[in-house]
C-alpha cells in the first residue's frame, strides 16, 4: 500500500484543478485523479470569454490545460486515472482505480455532473459548433442568429430567455403539450416576444457537417416529419451530478448533488469535501467551481490541521 496522502482530489475540472492549485501551495502535495476525462465539461467546450484573467476568448482545453500546469508547477501530481470505488467509512479514507489503491486523510470531491443528451451521434459530433448544453457559456456566440431549445423545464425557460438577449428567434421543441417548469418561468418565457413553442414534438437529428444548420423534427402525434433551419441548437433536458460512487457514502439533496454545509464545501463525513457542479445545481459555471475549489482546498488545510491539534 502506498503512504498515506495528506489529500486526493477526484476530477480534474475547474473545481479540481483549483483545489490542487490551493493544496499545492499550501504544502499539502495533492494527488489529483483526474479521470477518463481530463479537464471535465470544458474540454468539450469550444471559445470561454467570461472566466476572469483573458482579455481575449481562450479554448476551452487550452484553459484547462494552463490550470493543470498551475497545479503541477505548486507539486500537484495528477494521475488520468478513474475512481472506481471509495471507502468513507474508516479514516484515513481509501480511494481505488483499475490499476491502485490510494489511502489520503481529507478527499475532495469534484467529479462534477454531466449534461443530459438526447442520444444522437450528430449532437456529439456538433457539440461545440452549434450544439451546446450552456447558454449562460455559448449564448454570446450567436448573436442575431435563429436557435432552438430543447426541454419544457425550469432549465430550458432560463435556457431560452438568456438567448433571447443575443438571437432574432428562439424556438422551444418540447415533447410533450405543456411545460413541466414553474408557472412563473413559463409567464416569462410565454410573455417574451422572441420565444415561440412547438409541442409534441422531438428531435430526429441535428443537420450540418461541421456545424449547426437545423434540425430535423417528428410530431409525435401525427408522425409527421420536417427540418427547421437554425444556427443553434441548446439542449436543456437536465444534469447528472456524477456521484454514483457516493450514493450510499454520502448525504445527498433530493437532486442527486452532494449536500454540503451552507457557505462550505463540508459534506456529511468530516474530512470529505465536495467543490464544483458535483455540490452546485444552480449556477454551474467553470468561475464559481473555481471558487468553490478554493474553499474545499482551504478546509481541507484546517481540517488536516485540527488532526494534529
């Protein structure tokens, strides 16, 4: 069994990465397991203008990338490894992958959450031209531009009303004949001139080579099959909060998300912290990760501290 780590990390997003960066610079030597894929949502995201410190747009990967240099440069040591199991229930706790058993004192849960898709090859292969799961990320990209919504929640109300800021059109596919979001998202959304709806109805296929040129839709009432030009496509059908490995470990919300402390990033183990979109449903930005990253990295400090105290 390898020594004890003072703490691991688990993702390599901007929670992680942030974490290890705090760690490293507090003398803590993290080992972050980064996962089958490296850098999390961002690395399939194309342009990022609103993450703080680049005057000018800066690749997705290429961000994530800086970031690991950053948490190696402070002693970081990053393994592309996936957590297949952990054990929480004895101190210190137990990490393992495929290949090794890994034991730390504080672990830091990033594994973030991971949008739901519709299913089809093109929607991967357009992922990042056209095709985004973030408004909030990708809205600005698209300004007077026609562009389609998929879902009938909360998620795809705000989804659509962002974009209103930026397109000529935004249509809202839902697959059903009412919306399942609050009555006061959909008072908004059906007040807004520029959204328009279309019910019972499901995307075939997203159209386009090497980017987004419309979609193809089935009315599911009467089968009948069309194609609508647009430039953008958001699907906006809900997250998954990767937490299966602590389903039975951990307090989670009645979301799935790990539950934390208020203002902390604490969970229900002392000495496991949870950061980033794995613990956050609501903003899921690579910022507020970040920053949430921070603040698991720095009570992981006092926590290991308050051991030899």
């Amino acid at each position: 069994m390898p020594p004890v780590r003072k703490v691991i990390i688990l993702g390599s997003g901007p929670a992680g990465l942030t974490a290890a960066i705090y760690a490293g610079r507090g003398n803590l030597v993290p080992l972050v397991l980064a996962g089958s894929q490296p850098g999390g949502q961002l690395t399939l995201t194309t342009l990022v203008e609103n993450f703080p410190g680049f005057v000018d747009p800066i690749m997705g990967p290429d961000l994530m990338t800086v970031m690991r240099k950053q948490a190696e440069h402070f002693g970081t040591e990053i393994r592309d490894e996936d957590a297949v199991a952990v054990d929480l229930r004895v101190h210190p706790f137990t990490v393992k992958t495929t290949d090794a058993t890994y034991q730390s004192q504080a672990l830091i849960i990033a594994t973030g959450a991971s949008a739901k898709l519709l299913g089809l090859e093109s929607e991967r292969r357009l992922l990042g031209r056209g095709m985004s799961t973030c408004a909030t990320c990708d809205g600005f990209f698209f300004k007077d531009q026609e562009i389609v919504v998929v879902g009938g929640g909360d998620s795809a109300m705000e989804e659509a009303l962002f974009l209103t800021k930026f397109a000529t059109h935004v249509e809202v596919i839902h697959r059903r004949n009412h919306l399942r979001a609050s009555k006061i998202m959909q008072d908004r959304a059906r007040r807004n001139e520029t959204i328009g709806f279309t019910w019972d109805t499901v995307v075939e296929e997203i159209l386009g080579a090497d980017k987004v040129a419309g979609v193809r839709l089935r009315d599911l009432k009467t089968g009948a099959v069309w194609e609508r030009p647009c430039q953008g496509v958001f699907v906006a059908i809900g997250h998954t909060p990767n937490t299966e490995l602590f389903a039975d470990l951990l307090e989670l919300n009645d979301r799935g998300y790990i539950a934390t402390r208020p203002w902390s990033t604490v969970t229900s183990i002392s000495g496991v912290f949870a950061a980033g979109d794995v613990q956050d449903n609501v903003f899921r930005q690579a910022v507020t990760a970040a920053g949430t990253g921070c603040m698991a990295a720095m009570e992981a400090e006092r926590y290991l501290e308050s051991l030899h105290d």
